[in-house]
C-alpha cells in the first residue's frame, strides 16, 4: 500500500477510506504497511483498493503482472498469473482455449469432408490421404473434448 499511495500519508488514504463509508484507522493502514497487522478483511481490501485508485488484487498480488509473488508456500509465480488462479481465469483461460480448438477441428473436419465429397473418382492416393487428414483431426478432436471433460 505505501508502494502505492506514494508520498501521500497513511493520514490521507485513511481519510480516503472514510469518504467510501468504511474508515480504516491511519494506525491499522500503518500497522499493515509495516507487517505488525498481517491480515485485513475483504472489505478493507476492496475500500483500500477504491481508496488507491487500483483493482484488489493489485494490493493481493502487487506488481502485475511481471513480480515474482509467492501464491502459496512452495508456489512462486508471476503476479499475473497469481491474479489468473485467484480469479479463476486460468481454468476458464483453459476451457475457452479448449473449446476454440474444438471448433476449428470442426470447422478443419467440414473442409475434410467437403474435399473428400468433391474428389469422388480421384486416384485412390489421394482420397486416402484426405481419409487420413479426416482421421486425424476426429483424433485430435477426440483428445480435446476428453481435456474438456476433465477441466469441468
């Protein structure tokens, strides 16, 4: 929070507080800055957030989005990527990857389909390797809906 407050006092984003309707005395903002307070509710999360002019989980995982920040004992990341676990982003970041996929496998699999219709009385090389493009992408497509089944 001093990070982010500047030269501003503990004063002023006590008063800060105030102004939103949940004050936070300047000594318990001073006590957190300097680590003899080491928990804060939410709501004091979310109003000092508010005061400073910054999203929460600036102040949860500061530095986004390159700092090094310890999520969990035993568990260093990128701020940023604190944030997306925090946030749950990471599992959704997960699943919307997945279901592109999906859909360009499909979109991959009409234009195979298309192709091999098309080529009818072509030499039977060629309609082979356009069964083997078939066959690969419903390979693929089958592994991506099994990881889609387990992200849920």
């Amino acid at each position: 929070m001093k990070r982010l407050r500047g030269k501003r006092s503990a004063q002023w984003l006590a008063d800060q507080t105030g102004e939103l309707g949940h004050p936070i005395p300047r000594t318990t903002i001073s006590e957190t800055e300097n680590g003899r307070r080491t928990s804060i509710t939410v709501q004091e999360l979310v109003v000092l957030a508010q005061a400073l002019g910054v999203p929460p989980i600036e102040l949860l995982y500061p530095g986004v989005p390159d700092a090094d920040t310890e999520v969990l004992p035993n568990d260093r990341r990128t701020a940023w990527q604190a944030a997306q676990w925090f946030s749950g982003e990471d599992r959704q970041g997960t699943a919307t990857a997945l279901a592109r996929k999906r859909d360009a496998l499909l979109q991959e699999l009409a234009q195979a389909q298309n192709v091999f219709q098309r080529l009818g009385n072509a030499p039977r090389m060629r309609t082979q390797d356009i069964a083997d493009w078939t066959q690969r992408i419903y390979d693929q497509l089958a592994e991506v809906e099994e990881r889609m089944r387990a992200e849920q």
